[in-house]
C-alpha cells in the first residue's frame, strides 16, 4: 500500500518537488478552464482597477496569460516556489511579465509595491497562514485589495468517493488519488482564511465563481491533476481504477462554486 502523502511533514521543499512534478500540465483541461474562466469574470472589476498586479503561487501561469491581457495593468509579476512552474509560466506568458522564484511567506517587495494581490489556492498549502497573509497584506498599497480562493479543491473527489461507495473509495485514494502534505483539520478552512484577512486589518467579503463540469471533463481532470504523480509500476491498475470510476459516473453533471475571498485594504 502507498503510504498517503498527507502524511509527510509539510514543508515548503515538499510542497515544491510535489508540484514540480505537475508543471507541465498543471490547470490544463477543460475542468480548470472551466473553473478559471469562472474567476476572472468573477472579479473583473478587480482587473479593470488594477495597475501593478502581483500572482502568488502564479504556478505555470494559467492566470498570468489573462492578467498580461488585461487592458490598463502596467505591470504583471508572478512569485512561484517551484522553479519547473515558472520555467513553465515563461513559457506561457512569455516576456510580458516578471517572474520570481520565492516563498511566498517571505516576498522580495518593498512594502506597498502593489495594488492588487491574487492568490489562487496557495493558502492551503501554507502552514501558518495569519503569516502569509500578513505578507501580501505588506506588498499591498492602500486602497489595494487581495483575492485568494477558499475551496480545497475537492469537491470532484467527494462526489466520486460517494459514487464509489467508503471501500472502493480507499483504494482509489491509495493509487490514484495521492495529495500534497496540508492541513487537513479545517472542516471550513475559509473561515480561517477569512478570519487572518480581518486580523491583517483587511475589508473582508465573499464571492462565489460558479462552473459546471461533465464527466467528461472529471476523467481529463484525473488523467491531468493526478496521473502524473501515479508510479509507474501501478499505472495500469490506475487506468483500470478510471474506468470503473467513469462507468459509474457517466451521467454525472457537477456544479461547483469556487468561493473567492476578498480582502479591501483602507484607503
């Protein structure tokens, strides 16, 4: 039996060799099309105001391409841990931004360097999150704003986990599904992301970005998100395992909504 990797330490090298493994088609597909196509016009208007836009955990640059195309953004910078990511993200967005390796608990800005901060499922990777958020809240001008993510990005495996039944559930978990260390004791972790916003001295809402996904673009999800991390060695049981999987899930249609987390620093 795989051991899960929930139960690593979470460290920031950890959570780097995990998604260095995924820079190369990391948020391809139609399920985070989907799902970022939703955001973007979610917070639009965010856009249109932003001059000096700042992307942590920019990843391979999925949204970097849509924010280097926004009319009135003077400048676009993306921070990644992962150097594989932003040997990705160059790829995509070429030179139109500026790319820097880093941790995001530790950012190499001046304080008040940007008017707009966009972290897209960062802070569930983040081990102290009242200290990262601190940190963009830092880079943050007054009258700026930050907008983070507040799902886990798992509501695709609970729906499967409740088709496959608690059984057939583990050995999917046991080879296809295997995660990044993180915290796995917030049954709302939003509200604690909500509440290190407040505590930053922030203006805090909330605001859904809904998209729908077939089972279709569930299997691509699995063969994009999760395959590539699958060893060599149980592939074949793996595919074996997706197809039981879209057998019984043909038919599914999902509905998601990715809660959005935004932050208004005073003017």
């Amino acid at each position: 039996m795989a051991p899960d990797e929930t139960s690593r330490p979470r460290t920031a090298s950890n959570v780097a060799e995990y998604f260095g493994r995924l820079a190369g088609t990391y948020g391809d597909g139609a399920y985070y099309g989907n799902r970022r196509k939703a955001v973007i016009e979610a917070i639009a208007p965010e856009i249109a105001d932003a001059r000096e836009m700042l992307d942590v955990g920019c990843g391979n640059g999925a949204y970097l391409t849509k924010f280097v195309e926004a009319a009135g953004i003077r400048t676009v910078t993306g921070v990644d841990l992962t150097f594989e990511m932003l040997i990705s993200a160059r790829g995509r967005a070429g030179a139109k931004c500026r790319l820097i390796r880093a941790d995001v608990a530790r950012l190499p800005f001046k304080d008040a360097a940007f008017d707009f901060v966009f972290a897209s499922h960062v802070l569930q990777f983040v081990a102290d999150v009242e200290r990262v958020v601190a940190e963009f809240v830092r880079c943050l001008r007054a009258g700026g704003v930050l907008i983070a993510t507040g799902q886990r990005d798992d509501s695709v495996r609970q729906m499967l986990s409740v088709i496959a039944g608690p059984e057939r559930w583990r050995e999917y978990r046991e080879v296809i599904f295997r995660r990044a260390a993180r915290r796995e004791a917030d049954a709302r972790p939003k509200d604690r992301y909500q509440q290190a916003f407040a505590k930053a001295g922030l203006r805090v809402e909330e605001r859904a970005a809904p998209f729908t996904v077939t089972w279709a673009d569930i299997d691509e999800w699995i063969r994009i998100r999760w395959m590539p991390l699958v060893p060599a060695d149980e592939r074949e049981r793996a595919e074996s395992m997706i197809g039981e999987l879209a057998k019984m899930g043909v038919a599914q249609v999902l509905t998601q909504h990715e809660p959005l987390i935004i932050g208004r620093r005073a003017g």
